[in-house]
C-alpha cells in the first residue's frame, strides 16, 4: 500500500483525466495498491496480462483498466485505452503535496550574490555559490552543493546530496535525485611520453526542462563544446554521460548505461539497462537497444538493435564458445568448397 495526500472518489479521480467510469462515483480511495494486495477504499490498476486471476479477485475498490476487461472487474472501474499512463497521471494528481511558502534552512549557506525566486525551499547544509540563479518554486534538500553561476528553472527539485558543478543550467520541472552529479570534469587526458596529461575541461552542463536523473547518475561537462540533455529525457540510476554528449529530447535510458564521450543519441529513444554506446557515435531518432548491448557504430536507420549472448547453461556457452572461435575457418572451408 502507499501514501496519498489527498482523498478522492471515483468521479473525481475519473475526471481528473477525463475519463469514463463504471460503479458507484463517490466511492472513495485513501491508498494505492497492487491487484493481490489491495483492499476496501484502495485504488489499483490492470495493464499486464500476467496479472490476469489478480484481476478477478481484487479487493480493491476501483481499478483503472481497459474498457475491453471491464466485464470481469469485480469493483468500480475507471476506463482508460492506456491503463498505465491513466495510472502514471492519476497516482501523480493524488500524491503531489501542497507546495510550503519559502524556507530557508539556518544552516544553509548561500552567497550573498544569489538570485533566488519565489516559494523556494532550501534545507539543511546546503551550499548554494555565487551568481546562481534560483527559480520561483524550486526545492533544494539537505546537504547539495551548487557551485558558482549555476542556473535551476522554475519547479524543480534536488533530492538530498545532488552536486552541480560550476556554470551548468538545468531546466523547469527537472526532478534529480540523490547523490547525482552534474558538471565534473569528462575523461580528457593526453600522453606525453608515458606518462598522462589532463586536458582542462572548458565547457559546460546544459539540462533541458521536465529532465529527470535517477540516483548516482553522472553527467560530464563538455571537454570545449557542452554537453547537452534534452527536454523531457529521463535517466535511471548510476548512468554516466560522457562529455560532449548530447541526448535528444524525449529518451528514456534504464540504469548502469555508459555512454562514451561525444556521441548523439537522437529523439525519442529507449536504451536499455546495462548497454554501453562508444565514442564519437551517432544513433537516429527513434532507436531501441535492447538491455546489455554494445554500440560499436553510428545507428542511421530506425528500429530495434541488439548484441550479446542471451543466458543459457554454462555447459551449452563453453561449447558455443568453442563454435564460435572456429567459425573463421569453418566460414574460409565453406568459401573454399563454393568454389569446387
């Protein structure tokens, strides 16, 4: 079960994303739950089929689902085409919180240079450096760190422990979480005789507006040029952006990717956990790789891309892996007989 911090009935809940409804309209919830787990004045919702016998059983008391398996609900329903993105708005309209007046922390210590907008919240341990500029209602948890001349939109929200380096901009709506740091230097380095020289790191960090970055994700300033997020992006957890990435609008990573520096990843992709993207490539619009995949090359065309071994008994991959190394020679014997 989880928290909600406003109660609603069915009709509001429904309204609310403009939607139709079946059942008792002022049926009314105070937590959201999963199908098995649910009970009375409790909200759910069907979009997997593996949840199926759930469905029959739940005791929730409405469930937000496809209007083609409203028959077999047992409780009220709200009708969506989409159950899981009704889902995503209605759990977001019930469990967004009154926004408090303006607070400052006494422990916080922030330059006397700071601009600082309307209805902002600065918690404990703060540090926030000279010329940044804060926008109206923005959050900022104990214990970040905002170097100089950082910029933040309007309604957005650093979770505890968040470090913006030096110069970088984040956008409106940008949500980013703990332990998050945006703005250290990228992997620059140069040989001279042996020995590895550091490249200065000269540009910046700029974020778009509604970017979201999971927990311990890091994004590195540009080597000269920036390093740039897109709107709407949204980041998982412990990924790392090299410098002079730039991600377009409206991609989705899952966690663990490595992104290597000054590739492009173009608009509405979807890459998926653990995947690893080399230097210096280009990947068009509307790309899905799939988990763990290596992108050795520039990807021009649309579509779904994939590379690995998926798991199979460590007995079968010792001997496909005896295959594989012979596959060279098995491939020149086959070229060889062609031409008998």
């Amino acid at each position: 079960m989880s928290s909600i911090t406003r109660k609603a009935n069915l009709k509001e809940l429904a309204d609310s994303i403009g939607a139709e409804f079946c059942g008792e309209p002022l049926t009314t919830i105070s937590a959201i739950a999963t199908l098995e787990r649910a009970q009375k004045n409790e909200l759910s919702f069907f979009a997997n089929r593996k949840y199926y016998q759930c469905l029959l059983v739940t005791k929730a008391s409405i469930v937000i689902l496809h209007p083609d398996d409203q028959a077999v609900c047992p409780t009220n329903t709200i009708l969506s085409p989409e159950p899981y993105l009704a889902y995503a708005k209605i759990a977001t309209w019930l469990t967004q919180s009154n926004k408090q007046q303006s607070k400052i922390a006494s422990t916080a210590i922030i330059s006397n240079t700071v601009m600082m907008g309307n209805n902002t919240i600065i918690a404990d341990h703060v540090t926030i450096e000279s010329g940044c500029k804060i926008g109206n209602n923005v959050t900022i948890h104990a214990g970040c760190v905002l170097s100089d001349s950082v910029t933040i939109g309007d309604d957005t929200t650093l979770y505890p422990n968040v470090s913006i380096y030096s110069g970088v901009t984040l956008g409106s709506e940008c949500i980013i979480h703990s332990g998050v740091v945006i703005g250290s230097d990228g992997f620059g380095i140069a040989n001279e005789q042996g020995k590895w020289i550091k490249v200065p790191q000269l540009g910046s960090v700029i974020i778009g507006n509604r970017v979201e970055i999971g927990a311990n994700t890091t994004i590195d300033r540009g080597a000269i040029d920036n390093t740039i997020i897109e709107d709407g992006v949204k980041l998982d957890n412990q990924i790392q952006v090299a410098h002079n990435v730039h991600i377009g609008e409206n991609t989705v990573i899952a966690g663990c990717v490595g992104i290597a520096g000054s590739s492009t990843i173009g608009k509405s992709c979807a890459i998926g956990g653990g995947a690893g993207i080399l230097g210096h490539l280009t990947i068009a619009d509307g790309v899905h790789i799939t988990a763990t995949s290596l992108v050795t090359k520039s990807i021009h065309k649309t579509g779904i891309y994939s590379s690995g071994t998926p798991l199979q008994e460590s007995s079968l991959w010792h001997k496909n892996f005896v295959r594989f190394k012979q596959l060279d020679k098995i491939a020149r014997r086959v070229t060889k007989l062609e031409k008998i």
